[in-house]
C-alpha cells in the first residue's frame, strides 16, 4: 500500500520551544521509532528491516558507522531510534514516480525544503531534464548512459567531477574511483572531505594511520572515556550503550561540549528491560561546558597539568618506556607545555582553572583512556592542531597498542571510512595507484584532484563540465549554498544516483539526470550468479557483509556496482581494459580486484563471509608500532589558537536536530532539545541575548563576516538556550549559505562549519545576500530582481 506523504512543508511560524531534555532513548524512542517505520512503510517491512540490522548476515544499519560486537552476542534488535527512522525512510512504500514528477515542475520544487522534498518517497525510475525544459520526464536506462559517456567524453577529464557520499559500499566505491581513473581524473571530492578529514590529516603524520586506534572491547577496559564534540544520543545513540557499560563497570567518562546535550547526562537503553523500565544512567561524571573552539587550549592544559604532575611525582603519569622507545620530539613537547597562560586558557574555554585541574586530575590516574570526539573537533581552522594536541596527551601516557586505550573518531556515514580505504580520495597515495594499474593494466594519473570545497569552487569558477554524484545532496552539504548552486546551474551535465528527491536534482546542470538505485534494505537479486551482498567497513576497522532483503518498490531500480559498470562501459567503450561487465555480473569479482589492489583485503572473498567479517591491520593498535615516514610516533607543537568574536559578535556551530540525517529531515522533532515544528532557528545563551539587546524568540537576518566579506541569511528566530557563553548554534543545512567557502580547516581543506562569527540585525525584508559578486571581478554583478 502506498502511504501519503506529507503535503504541507515546513511553517517556520509554528515552532514550539519547551525545556530541554537531560535524559536520552528510553520507552519514547522505541515508540518514535515503531511509529515513523509504520507510518513509511507498513507494520510488516518496518519489522523485517528492523529485526535483521546489523544482525549477522542481515542489513548494515545506514544511520551511522558505530560498530557492532564482534566477541560478545548480539542483542535481538540492534537498532536505536535514529537507525530506525534510517530503514523507515528508505524503506518507505511511498514513490516519487514519473507521474509525481510530471505533477511537479523545477520551479515548484525550487522553494521545497528537503523534509518536503525526502519525504516524497523512492525514485522508481531513471529521469532526465534537458535545457529550457521545466521538468524532469523519464529516459530509458541506456539512453541515460549513453548522455553520460557523451557528455564525458566531449570534455577533459579536469572537469569531470565524481562526489561520493559515505553510505557506498566498499565494492561500489572501488569500482567508482577506478572509473574516474580510468577516465584520467583524481577529482573524487567525498563527504569525508567535510567530515573527518581532520582526523585523518592530524592522525597520519602523528600515529601512521588515519584511522582510529580502539576496538568496541577496548570500552569494556577503559578507566576514562573522553566523549568530545559530539551529540552521540542523537547521531551515535548505540555508542550510549557501550558507555553505560563502561560505567556500571567503574569506568569514568568526561564529557567536552558547549551544549549540555542529553545523551551525553543520562540514558534509558531502549535495548533492555531495566533501561526502559528503570531510571537512566548517568552517563558524564563531568561535563565540562567548553566554548567553540577551545578544545586546542583545554589539551594544552592537560598537557602541561600531566607533567606538573609527573615532575612532582616522577613516573606517575607519563609512559618513559613508551615515550623514549616509540615516540619523537618529546622534549620539544615538554619544553612547549612547561608553562601556561592561565588567562588566556580560561579566556578560550570558558572553563575555570578548577574544572580544568579536576579533569586534568582524573586523566593523571587513569591507566587506560580513550578519548572519542566527532565534528565539534573537525570544522574549525585550527581544527588539525587541535587534534594533534589530543594525541599528544595520549601518547604521554602511552595510551596505544594496550587494553582500554587510544584515540577514537567516530566516524559519520555507514561506509565513509571504507570508501577511503577503497581509493576514493583526491590525493591517492603512490602505491595504491601503482597497484591498480598493475592489476588492470591502465595507467592512473597521478596529478591531485579536487576535494569538496575545491569543487564548491571549481563550480563558482565554471570549471565543471559535468559532476557525478554517488548518492548524497552536495549543494546543500557543503559551503556557500548561493553560490555553489548558480554554479552548479551553469555546469554542463549533472548526474545523481539517488534513492530520493533531494535539493540537488532542483538546483541541476543544463542537461541532468537522476539514476535511482537500490538501497542497503533493498534484495539485490538479478544477476547470473544469483542474489548478491556487498561490504562496509565501520568506524573500527571491522569490514562485514550488509546484505537487503525487502522487494525494491520498483522493477526500474539498478544496483549501484551496475550503474558504475554502465556509466564506464558507455564512456570508455566495449573493448577497455577493465572488465566492467564481470565485476557487475558477480560483486566476487570485484572482492578479488580489491584483494590484489587494498591492502589488508587478501583473502577477501573467502574472509568476509565468516562469521564477524575481517579487521584490517591497525599497528599502533595490534603491535604498538607507528608506520610514520620516521617509523615512531610524534609529539607535535602548535601555538595557542582559539576562536573569538567581535564585541557584538557570536561564534557560530552548526548541527544536527535529532530527526534528521545530514540533509535530510526525517522529521521535525528535536525533542532532547526541546525544538519542534521549525528549524530556522539561532541558539544563544540567555546573557548573550541581553547583551545583544535581543530577546528570546526575535526574528533576525544572521550575518556572517569572513575576510572582510559577509553573507546573509533571513529569518531566524533567536532562541535563549543553555549552551556556552558568546557561542551560538543553527542546524546544517539552514546555515550553510552562511559558510564562506574560504573558511576552512587548515591542511584538511574542512569547511569551518563550527567556526563562524556572527552578528544579528531585526529581521527586514532586505534579500538575502549570499555572496559578494565583488568577490568576482570578472563577472557582471548579477542582475537586481
Ligand atoms: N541520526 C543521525 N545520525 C547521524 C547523522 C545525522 O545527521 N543524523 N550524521 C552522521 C554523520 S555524516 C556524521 S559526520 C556524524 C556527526 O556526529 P556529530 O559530530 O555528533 O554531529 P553534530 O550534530 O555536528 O554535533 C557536533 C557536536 O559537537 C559540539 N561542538 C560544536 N563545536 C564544538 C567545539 O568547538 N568543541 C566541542 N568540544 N564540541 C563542539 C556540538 O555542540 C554538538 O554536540 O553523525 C552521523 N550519524
Ligand atoms: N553546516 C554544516 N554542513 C555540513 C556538516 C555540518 O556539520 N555542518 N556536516 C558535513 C558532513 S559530516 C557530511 S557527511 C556531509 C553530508 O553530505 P552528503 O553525504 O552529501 O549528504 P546526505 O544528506 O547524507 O545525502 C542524502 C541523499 O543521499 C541519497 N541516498 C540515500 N541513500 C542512498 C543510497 O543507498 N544510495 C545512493 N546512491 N544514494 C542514497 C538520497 O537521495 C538523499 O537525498 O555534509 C556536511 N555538511
Ligand atoms: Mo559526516
């Protein structure tokens, strides 16, 4: 049965503000979840998809890339609110077919938000817009390809873009990157790039490896667990569960936030009796309420805190053994922490020497840390120094390569830490490429390409003749929305492979087209060798299969390994070196390519189909070793760098509501903030408001200042809301016509999306104004409506 979708979008005038909540899950999260499955897609698909995710053998969860158990048994729903409405929304009954959009033209959709937009339902069959025309109509699919191979082959391979989103699979994404190779380009921008690039860029040169150094058995042996810059309760709700049992074991966990989110206070685990008949866990024994980027100087303090320590007590706190035999430029570090500027520290944290000291206290003890952090740490200038920092505190204490200890990143989309692992990056390494063409004989080019705010401006410049997306929503993921769209209009050809409606097929190139895809949930049955799964790789390193068992809700969807091998076949033609045809006939034949190509994958085939899967080597983890140019790890040192605001000024984060995944809006319900029916809205603290001369609920025009340019974005509603002082909060996407696209992290190219400086002026009429075309001395100022 097909269920309505919701007719009326969003109506910012009816938001409702209550109190925030300190407790997250719990009964209510199991019922939201129940209902908005129900609602999407029926009583029997919603129980089949939710009882089979991240079940052995069954459907990996698309909401996050939190692992699961790979020692202890699994509970009988390992699934949480937020995973729910992930398989609610994508195995929803509703479609968005060709008769919705015939009913629908572009100017219709352009003033959609995405709840509107995703809440249509799936994409049944392959559509395509051509110039001056006001709506998408169907194609059929080889007429769709074969656009794709003319268009890429009536251009140079520097202005074919490939984007990817983190949800592809292992087997999509290697097939995806060798394609674009194949065509000569390395311009494979991913959602990584926004993400944790940061992580990665401050955790190669330091550890000799991108990727985190825990195990989910290292949360059962921790003493001290540091969750920083991250809403887990929202956007990691089964990260609650291992920390509650963390704690019930004795474990200590420190929260570092500038807002008292409620997953991170106190927890119902949906997951067992006692959670949803009991009162919650405590989950922080400390909070301490930073402000925006002062994370750089809070480890700053622990550092030099540690070794005051040590100095009044010697061989108490630091790892001698470890530092002298596996480390490099300790001394330089210890000379740079010796002393500190109290004032300047409280100053860029906010935090007083005492709650410090307190914290600083409980790591001098602790035998085993990890320290977990997401965003709050990654889209800010300074943000690879202050990763680095972390990393130093943990390697004073030799917090590597033993139990309950090390560095954790928790990663976003389900798969976005194995796309990279599969080659899709911009600056491939040298051996990874000599590989490939060894396996396939073709010769990849070596020139870098673009990353995401590369392409945002390679758009601007009219350098994009045509831009592949495999899956994700880039207008509205990534800075400067205004901009980035009226380039994205000008390019040549648009191509999305997409499960939904999304902002990005309105704001299309001259020619466009939409191949819509299977989903995780979705039975991928029509190949000669029978049905077939496919892998990912979480936040851990464990790579497992994820296999979808529902009917797909229209015979027209392809496979995305498919569409790769068909986009490749009409671009670079029958007789190319690579077998397109093998690899989509039977994904074995990828795995092998894989085996000979990725490192750690030998073996492939035969490994994923046990029981857990495979986890991929890990040195500072499994041998206390660090793979770095100089064979140790390094202690680095940075300035004290924070961020503060103009008198009159904010800084500015932005984040997710709890009833949204990135750009798509399951719903409209922030409830552990108390939000609901609009998502226009500011966060400021209550004194900041008066300060400010405002006053809880004002409407205002927000305006951003970035070298000496601003942006303008109308219509906000203030809101007095208990996060840090002279700090203030929007939700992603809303805010992103905020984010000049020069605002960035510095070597990892991030968007500075949790780094703005903002002042407010009463709401007026006044257009909004995105983008500064003096900025543009060689184009026209756009014509004034
Ligand atoms: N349900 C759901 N799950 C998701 C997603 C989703 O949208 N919805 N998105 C997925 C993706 S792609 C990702 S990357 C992750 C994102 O996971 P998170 O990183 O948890 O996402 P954000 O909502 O950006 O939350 C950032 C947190 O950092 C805090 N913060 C902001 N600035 C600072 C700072 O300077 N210092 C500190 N210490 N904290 C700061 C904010 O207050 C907020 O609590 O989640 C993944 N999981
Ligand atoms: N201001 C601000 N901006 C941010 C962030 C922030 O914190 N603040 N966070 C950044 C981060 S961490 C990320 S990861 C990016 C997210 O950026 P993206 O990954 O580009 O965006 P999503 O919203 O996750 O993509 C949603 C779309 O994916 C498609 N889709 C869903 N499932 C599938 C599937 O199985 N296959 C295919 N082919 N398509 C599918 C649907 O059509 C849907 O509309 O945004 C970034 N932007
Ligand atoms: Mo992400």
């Amino acid at each position: 049965m097909k269920r309505s979708a919701p007719e009326q979008d969003i109506n910012e005038d009816a938001l409702e503000v209550g109190a925030p909540k300190t407790t997250a899950a719990g009964v209510k999260a199991v019922m939201v979840a129940l209902d908005r499955g129900y609602s999407q897609a029926g009583v029997s698909r919603t129980l089949r998809s939710m009882l089979r995710v991240n079940q052995r053998g069954g459907v990996d969860c698309p909401g996050c890339a939190w692992p699961e158990s790979i020692t202890g048994a699994r509970k009988p729903a390992e699934f949480c609110e937020n995973g729910a409405k992930a398989l609610a929304e994508e195995s929803t009954t509703r479609t968005a077919d060709a008769a919705w959009w015939a009913e629908h033209s572009i100017e219709d959709l352009s003033d959609k938000t995405e709840y509107w937009l995703g809440n249509q339902g799936r994409i049944t069959e392959p559509m395509m817009i051509r110039e001056g025309e006001s709506h998408y109509r169907p194609v059929s699919w080889s007429q769709a390809f074969a656009t794709v191979g003319e268009h890429i082959n009536a251009t140079t391979a520097d202005r074919c873009v490939f984007y990817t989103s983190g949800r592809t699979a292992n087997e999509t994404a290697f097939m995806y990157q060798l394609f674009a190779r194949s065509i000569g380009t390395n311009n494979l921008p991913d959602c990584s790039n926004m993400c944790h690039e940061s992580s990665g860029t401050a955790l190669s040169p330091t550890i000799g490896i991108g990727k985190g150094t825990v195990s989910l058995e290292d949360f059962e042996h921790s003493e001290l667990i540091f969750v920083i810059g991250q809403n887990p309760g929202t956007n990691h709700p089964r990260m609650l569960s291992a920390l509650a049992d963390a704690r019930k074991r004795g474990a200590q966990v420190v929260a570092v936030n500038p807002l008292p989110e409620a997953g991170l206070l106190n927890f119902r685990d949906p997951q067992t009796v006692d959670g949803l008949l009991k009162g919650g866990t405590r989950i922080a024994d400390e909070f301490l309420q930073i402000k925006v980027g002062g994370d750089l100087a809070l480890f700053q303090a622990f550092g030099h805190l540690l070794l005051e320590e040590e100095a009044r007590n010697p061989g108490s706190v630091v790892d001698r053994e470890f530092v002298d035999a596996q480390t490099n430029g300790f001394q330089a570090y210890a000379a740079a922490r010796a002393t500190i500027d109290w004032e300047a520290t409280e100053e860029a944290t906010g935090l007083s020497r005492e709650d410090i000291s307190l914290v600083a206290s409980m790591l001098a003890k602790s035998k085993g840390t990890i320290i977990c952090w997401a965003l709050g740490l990654t889209q800010q200038p300074h943000s690879v120094d202050t990763l680095k920092e972390l990393i130093n505190v943990l390697l004073l204490q030799g917090n590597f390569g033993k139990p309950g200890a090390g560095a954790c990143p928790v990663r976003g989309h389900s798969n976005v830490q194995g796309d990279r692992t599969m080659g899709v990056w911009e600056k491939p390494q040298e051996d990874f490429l000599a590989a490939l063409d060894t396996e396939f004989d073709i010769s990849t080019p070596r020139e870098h390409g673009y990353d995401s705010t590369d392409t945002v401006e390679a758009f601007e410049n009219d350098d994009v003749d045509v831009f592949v997306s495999m899956g994700g929503n880039f207008s509205l993921a990534c800075s400067d929305t205004a901009a980035l769209e009226a380039g994205m209009r000008r390019a040549g050809l648009t191509v999305h492979i997409s499960t939904k409606p999304n902002r990005s097929h309105v704001v299309h190139g001259k020619t466009s087209l939409i191949l819509p895809t299977l989903g995780r949930t979705d039975r991928d049955d029509k190949h000669p060798s029978g049905p077939q799964f496919l892998s990912v790789e979480d936040s851990m390193s464990v790579v497992h299969t994820t296999q979808g068992r529902l009917a797909p809700m229209s015979k027209h969807l392809l496979a995305e390994p498919v569409i790769v091998a068909r986009m490749a076949t009409a671009t670079l033609g029958e007789g190319h070196a690579v077998d397109w045809r093998a690899m989509a006939q039977d994904y074995d034949v990828i795995r092998d390519h894989i085996a000979a190509v990725c490192p750690g994958f030998e073996d492939f085939n035969r490994r994923v189909r046990t029981r857990n899967g495979f986890v991929l080597p890990n040195p500072p983890r499994d041998t206390r070793t660090f793979a770095t140019d100089i064979g140790k790890a390094r202690f680095t040192v940075s300035p004290l760098e924070y961020l503060s605001a103009p008198e009159g000024h904010l800084i500015l984060q932005t984040l997710r509501s709890h009833d949204q995944y990135n750009t798509t809006f399951y719903g409209l319900d922030d409830r552990y903030r108390g939000i609901s029916n609009g998502r226009r809205v500011i966060l400021v603290h209550p004194e900041d408001l008066t300060e400010l001369g405002f006053q809880d609920r004002d409407l205002v025009d927000v305006i951003s200042t970035f070298a000496g340019t601003q942006r303008r974005a109308n219509r906000f509603r203030l809101i007095s809301y208990p996060t840090a002082r002279g700090c203030a909060a929007a939700y992603f996407p809303e805010a992103n016509a905020l984010v000049h696209r020069g605002l960035v992290a510095r070597e990892s190219n991030t968007p500075g999306y949790k780094a703005m400086t903002v002042g407010f002026v009463p709401h007026t009429e006044e257009p909004s104004r995105t983008f500064d075309e003096r900025e543009r001395p060689d184009r026209q100022p756009a014509p004034t409506a």
